[in-house]
C-alpha cells in the first residue's frame, strides 16, 4: 500500500481512479450494529463523492479466535472512487463519519501534471 499526500492527474478538469484505505478500531459491533459513511469534498467543501450509510450489523459471536482486548477489534474497510471528476486544483478532503459523528477529517491536496492550454482557471 502506497499512502499518498497528494493527488496528481494529468489534467484538470479531469478524471482520476483511486483508493481510500481505512481502519477503524475499538468498534463495538458486539452489542450493536454501526453505521459508516464515507465523504469526498471538494475544496469548496462541496460534497463530490458519498458512500451513504454503511450498516456494519451486530455480531452475535466474536469472530476473532485470539479474544483480542475491544480496543483493538475493529473493521478494515476500502472506497474505490473510479474515475472522480476533478474540476479545479486545490485541497479536497476525505471525511469519515461513525453513527453520525466525525471520526476523522483528512485532506488531500489534488494538482494537475500538466497544464492545458489557454485555460484561465491555470495562468
């Protein structure tokens, strides 16, 4: 797995498939089912990309044979975005809610390769 900081199609406005890789520990799901959505917001903070909410349902047993400590239970989870439309350069933002609450607000910066020509938006 290659952790990036930035994002770098080779035009913008342009298309780019990509990734995001999370884990999410001391989940409970136990005693409950859990609900996980996962936000792509544009540097405008417009919402570009959203998963919806993710049920994780209650578990009747632990799956674990190792009857790890709750801290260190939890879920992997992986969001392709294919082909994203990328319309301006710029800090975009990943956010990760668990039952309504934000876990995690991440940014990653998105800049073009190359430059089109004649495009004000790049002078």
């Amino acid at each position: 797995m290659n952790v990036q900081t930035v994002l770098t199609p080779e035009f913008i406005p342009g298309t780019l498939s990509f990734s995001i890789v999370f884990f999410i520990q001391d989940l409970d799901y136990l005693h409950s089912s859990t609900q996980i959505q996962v936000r792509f917001l544009n540097p405008e903070k417009k919402v570009v990309s959203d998963s919806g909410e993710l049920v994780v349902p209650q578990i009747k047993e632990d799956p674990s044979a190792l009857d790890l400590p709750q801290k260190y239970k939890g879920i992997n989870l992986t969001l392709e975005l294919k082909n994203m439309v990328f319309e301006t350069e710029g800090e975009y933002t990943t956010e990760i809610m668990v039952n309504g609450d934000t876990l995690l607000s991440k940014p990653i910066y998105v800049k073009a390769r190359r430059r089109v020509l004649n495009d004000p938006k790049q002078q």
